[in-house]
C-alpha cells in the first residue's frame, strides 16, 4: 500500500508529508483548495509527463517521494531493473526541473522514466477526473475487456507480429513496385549491357587509340624526317658527326700547345659521341617505320565506335566499362530481387497464418472474458444502486475470418451495450448511459478488474461526479468494501461517500505573507464532524447539520 507521500515545491505544496493507512481513505476539501493536486503529484511520482509549470513559484524543482510497502509482489520485476527490494519497501522519488528535464529513482537506484511508469502501474491504478468517459471510447471498451481476459501480454505480442507482417508487406509492395517499373525497362536494359560488354571497352583505350591514330597518320613525314637527318649527321661530307669528330681532334691538338684548354677536349668529344650515338639511333628508328593501313583502318573503326557509344550514353568512354557494369548489376538485381520478393511472399503467408490462429484465440478468449465480465458487471450494478441495468460485452468478428481481417489488435471490434431499466434494449453505452451511470460503471469495471489486476493501490478523483443522495452512498460502500482487499484513495465532495472512509484528510488553502499554501490534515472526532456537515449544509454550519453528520459517522458501521 501506499504508506507515505511527500511533495515538495509542487504547484500550491511548499512542502507536504502525509502518512496513508489501508481501507479507505477520503480527500475532502473546498472547491479551489488543491485536491487534485495532490493525485497530480503522484501521478508524477510514478512517472507521468513533467509540466514544469507545475513548479511552485520562485522553485527551480520540485520533489515528490512515495513509500510503499507490502510489495514483496514486485521483487521480481524490481529484481530485472537492478532493484533490491528493502523488507517489502519501495520508495519511488521523482525530481523535476524548471528545465523540463528530470530524474526518478527507485530505492535510491537510478532508473529511466519508462521503468519507473511500468513500476507504477503495477503499483496504482489511478481513475483520473472525467476518466469515466473514456468507457464511451471502443478503444478504451476494448482495453478493459482485454483486461479482465488477461490478454495484456497476450495483445503485446500479437501487435509485434501484426507491426512485423505490415513492414514485410510494405517491403514485398515497394519491391514489386521497383519491379514493374524495372520490367518496363528491362528489355532495353538488357540490350544496352549486352552492346556495351561486347564493345569491351577499357579504361584509358581512346587516348591510346588517338595516338596511336596520329603516328600512323605521319608515316611519310617521319620518313622524310629521318631521311633528313641521318643525310645531316653522317650521310654526306661534311655531316655533323665528321665535323664534331675534327672539332674534337682540333681542340686536343690546341691543349696540348696550350694547357689553358685542356678542361675543353672533353666536352668535345663527348658531342661527337653523343651525335654518333643519336644517328645511330634514327638509323634503327628509321628501320621500325612501317606504313600499315590495314592497323589505320581497324583504329579508325574502333575509334568511330568508342564516339558513337559516348555520344549515344552520353559519358565519356573511360565510364562506359563502369557503366556497363551497372547494367549488368541492375540485370543481377532483378533476379536477385525477385528472389527476395518470393522469400518474402512464403514469409508473409506464414506470418498471416500464424497471426490469423492467434486472432481466432483471442477472440475466442475475449468472448468468454465478455460473457464472464457481464455476469461480474451485474453484480456490482446491484451494490451501486444499478438494480436493473445490465451491461453486455458484444465482441463482433467475421464469421471465417482471413488475412484481410487482420487488424493492430486482432479480428474483432468491441462494444458495451448498456441498458438502465427493465424491458429497455440494450443499446451501445455511448448513447444511452447519463454521467452518473458512467460513474458508477466505471467503478462495477473498476471493482471486477481489481480481481484481476491485484494493482494493491486504486485512486479515485471524484468518482462521484454526476451523483448524490442513495446512489453516493452506495458507491460509498462499494468503495469501503472495495478496500478491504485493497487500498483505495478517493477525492470527493459528497458526505454520503466521505463518511465510509477509514480514514479522512481535509485539503486546505491558506495565505501567509503574500504565499497561498495547500495542506493537508487529519479529521477526527469533532474536526471530522464538521468537515461533514460542511460538505452537506455549506458554509453555514448549524446544531442541525452537525447532528446530521453524527449520524452519517455511526451509520458508518452500517454499510456492509
């Protein structure tokens, strides 16, 4: 249960601690004093959203600490978390930022939010204001039936299955997509690989073939070149090999005369072997010149078809090998994805088969969890002043269910069908239940769920709207039994259900030096007396409504 609550810096709280017993606790309070507050900051505790302007004014965070205890139950999961549960206590503290950021611990463990919320719910099952038309929403109708069938864990794993099949399904759809469009341009695609890998082309052949192209354009030239040249260098008198070698003889002749230019026979010499060494050169160059016009033309040939290919792909030829090679992949990938996409077709069959078995188990649990939730619902009706009304769980589905019927949550929709008075049909609950039959519903689906959940601690935020007179004191001691098994917090304005409480607390706001405060207090004896009697008369308190408070507290022994 939930032992001890403090707050610190939250809203209107400057600083709150209050210690809970079991059975049945009331938060009363004036209309603006902060009673829901209170359910606020334990909603944050247990790891609700943060609203930093919930902060109280001037505080840069807020903390809010729960102890529990009794939740031996939870050592297992608090176990998995890296939690050590202290002699059956769990203590839950939440700090949050004027940042927006905040931090939350279990048992001074660090933990994430998304731990601390899973702990939570298995530690309060909160009924917020209003929530009670959350049963006109068949979403909602369906998560409570799902409830009382135990079929949280069961859904869980459907909607992985079920989110797993749509991806495979949105894979196999975007291949054949690509497939059909491929298909449109395969046969072209294929040409074009096959012209391309039979061109051969390589990297770097056109600049070859370009020069290749101009040396066999300049045989003749060449020839006369050569021609020329070695007729210079050593063909007729006076060539220039003859006169490097008399240079060469002329100038040793002079060093040795003249020492002075001895440094210059050298240089001379090595002219006339550097020019003997050049004719001889052109002579073996002149030799390899061949005019081949058979080569010119297969160069030309092949030169035309590299700028016909380039022109027609529109890359230059040193990218037509990479592009070649893309075609061919895209060729290789349409049978590769072909491939895929049939791998993907059994996978999909087989995930459609094995969901569909699991659809039909669900809705067969569903439909007996519905069966058994009515029967439960009804006696709850009669302990609520609700001796007529009936409820019904209609859980509707295809008679041969298929694939096509497979949906996030199975192959059903259902829908509570209500009716208030004998003789009157059943009809769906959002068009014929008034808000304070909602009440008192959620509250039968909230006492026949506890059975089932065993959440050890249920809050509720004026459960009592839209009701009064005999029907709030039946729902008075539907909650006072409802606490015998568990610990039930509830926050309302009517007498008839505060006087069953175990235990009372008042809600007051106060203002001290320019600061509102909310606090909370006790009520006992005579303090609880006119708390009562305020809830019922108002401000004015008299002899008359204070007796009739008295006696609201001794019928309280009254309410089995």
């Amino acid at each position: 249960m939930l032992a001890q609550l403090r707050v610190r810096n939250y809203a209107l709280i400057d600083d709150l601690e209050v210690e809970f017993g079991p059975g049945l606790t009331v938060l009363t309070g004036e209309t603006g004093a902060g009673k829901s507050i209170i359910v606020g900051a334990l909603s944050l505790a247990l790891g609700e959203r943060h609203d930093a302007t919930m902060l109280r004014t001037g505080a840069d965070h807020c903390t809010i600490e729960a102890r529990f205890t009794g939740v031996n139950r939870l050592a297992e999961d608090c176990r998995a978390q890296g939690i050590e549960l202290d002699e059956e206590e769990l203590i839950v503290r939440r700090r949050a930022g004027a940042d927006g950021r905040s931090s939350a611990w279990l048992n001074d463990a660090a933990v994430t939010v998304g731990t601390l919320r899973r702990v939570g719910d298995r530690l309060v099952d909160l009924h917020g204001q209003h929530q009670h038309q959350l049963l006109l929403d068949p979403q909602a109708q369906l998560s409570i039936l799902d409830a009382s069938a135990r079929l949280e864990a069961t859904r869980t794993r459907y909607r992985a299955g079920y989110e797993e099949l749509r991806a495979a399904e949105a894979e196999l759809a975007a291949l054949e997509t690509e497939a059909a469009a491929r298909r449109q341009r395969q046969d072209l695609t294929a040409f074009q690989a096959r012209e391309l890998t039979e061109a051969a082309v390589v990297a770097g052949e056109a600049d070859a073939l370009r020069r290749e192209q101009e040396l066999l354009a300049s045989v003749e030239r060449r020839h006369r070149l050569v021609r020329e040249l070695g007729e210079m260098l050593s063909e007729r008198d006076g060539s220039a090999v003859e006169l490097a070698s008399t240079i060469a003889d002329r100038v040793a002749e002079l060093a040795k005369l003249d020492p002075a230019l001895t440094d210059d026979v050298e240089p001379t010499r090595t002219a006339r072997v550097l020019l003997d060494e050049l004719w001889r050169k052109i002579s073996r160059y002149q030799d390899s010149i061949e005019f081949a016009p058979e080569r010119a033309d297969e160069v030309n040939a092949r030169l035309f078809l590299l700028e016909k290919l380039e022109r027609k792909y529109a890359v230059a030829a040193d990218e037509l090998p990479a592009l070649a090679e893309k075609l061919t992949g895209e060729l290789a990938a349409a049978e590769l994805d072909e491939s895929r996409a049939e791998k993907l077709r059994r996978d999909i069959e087989s995930r459609r088969r094995t969901l569909l078995d699991a659809a039909t188990d669900i809705t067969r649990r569903r439909r007996s969890a519905g069966t058994e939730l009515s029967r439960r619902v009804g006696t709850e009706f009669r302990a609520l002043g609700l001796e007529n009304a009936r409820l019904e769980v209609v859980v509707d589905g295809p008679k041969r269910p298929s694939a096509s019927d497979l949906g996030p949550d199975g192959i059903d929709t259902v829908e509570f069908r209500f009716s208030a008075n004998p003789g009157e049909e059943l009809k769906p609950l959002r068009r014929v239940a008034s808000g304070g039959e909602l009440s008192r519903i959620m509250l039968a689906l909230k006492s026949t769920l506890a059975r089932v959940a065993l959440v050890p601690v249920m809050i509720f935020d004026e459960i009592d709207a839209g009701i009064g007179g005999r029907v709030a004191e039946a729902v008075g001691r539907r909650l006072a039994r409802l606490g015998r098994t568990q610990q039930v917090i509830c926050i309302t304005h009517l007498p008839q259900l505060a006087r069953c409480a175990d235990h009372h607390f008042l809600i007051e706001k106060t203002t001290s030096r320019g600061r509102t405060r909310t606090g909370l207090c006790r009520l006992e004896g005579d303090d609880r007396v006119r708390e009562l009697a305020r809830m019922t008369a108002g401000a004015k308190v008299t002899e008359t409504t204070l007796a009739h408070a008295r006696e609201l507290l001794t019928e309280k022994g009254k309410i089995d």
